[in-house]
C-alpha cells in the first residue's frame, strides 16, 4: 500500500515526554520525538497480485480478495497513530481480464475550491478521473470490470 498527500501537508516536529508509575516510590520515564501533519488528505492504493501468490503455491479466492479489500479500508481507518479520524472516503476498484498490473494515483487528478493550504474538509475537493478513464478506455480490452 502506498499514500500521497494531495494537499500541501505541514510538517511539525513535537517533543514530548511520559512518566510510567512503576509501583510505590518509582517511576520510569521517557522521552520521545517525532514528526506529525497535523492535517493532510491522502490518496491511497494497493495492489492484489493473485500471479505473485500463484508462484509461491498459495492458491487465492474470490474471498480472499473480500478479505484484502476489508483490510484495506479497517487498515486505514484503525491505523496506530497520534493522529486520528482517517476516515476512507472513496474506493475504485479495477479488474483486469488479463493477469496484469497497471495504475498508479497520477491518473487522479485533485482539485480545490480554495487555497490548497486551506483545505481542511474532504467536500473541498474535487476528484476528476478524467485521465484514469483514458487508461480505462486505452487499456479496455485488460479491464474487466471496474467500480466505484
């Protein structure tokens, strides 16, 4: 899996420390650093390759592709992290006919309704897939299905 931030994300570097009570009378601490966007709208994507499970003896199912799917979306959602509310809002789904890899997240394009530092609400976007449905038509006779 594989994110990019569509708006310009700020990066802030925090410092910070925690005491743990280790019984009565002691106490352990430590002191941590990191760096955080405190906002940023990301554009995910991942790959099922079935063939790469096929050359390692692993035979895949229509539920096991229910199950990556769900994964996905539960991963990004419940991810560990300081930050919260990652929230999936939008799930393309394209299968090819032919066992093939083909795609990436510069085929959709992301627009504002405002300064792209202001944007701080997914409704001030606008998706346009334009180019992904080029390479749709192009590449039609790989594609078997796709959803959104």
């Amino acid at each position: 899996m594989w994110s990019k931030s569509v708006n310009p994300a700020e990066i802030k570097f925090m410092q910070g420390n925690s005491a743990y009570a280790g019984g009565e009378g002691k106490s352990q601490s430590t002191i941590w650093s990191k760096y955080i966007s405190p906002y940023a709208i990301f554009k995910t994507y991942a790959v099922y390759n079935d063939n790469a499970a096929k050359r390692q003896g692993i035979e895949t199912s229509e539920k096991d592709l229910n199950e990556f799917t769900a994964a996905l979306i539960n991963g990004l959602i419940n991810y560990r992290s300081t930050s919260k509310n990652q929230m999936p809002r939008l799930l393309v789904e394209v299968i090819y006919k032919e066992h093939r890899i083909d795609g990436e997240l510069n085929y959709v394009d992301v627009n504002f309704d405002t300064e792209a530092e202001e944007v701080r609400v997914y409704l001030r976007l606008l998706l346009t897939l334009k180019n992904f449905a080029n390479i749709m038509i192009y590449a039609s006779s790989k594609v078997s299905e796709h959803e959104s």
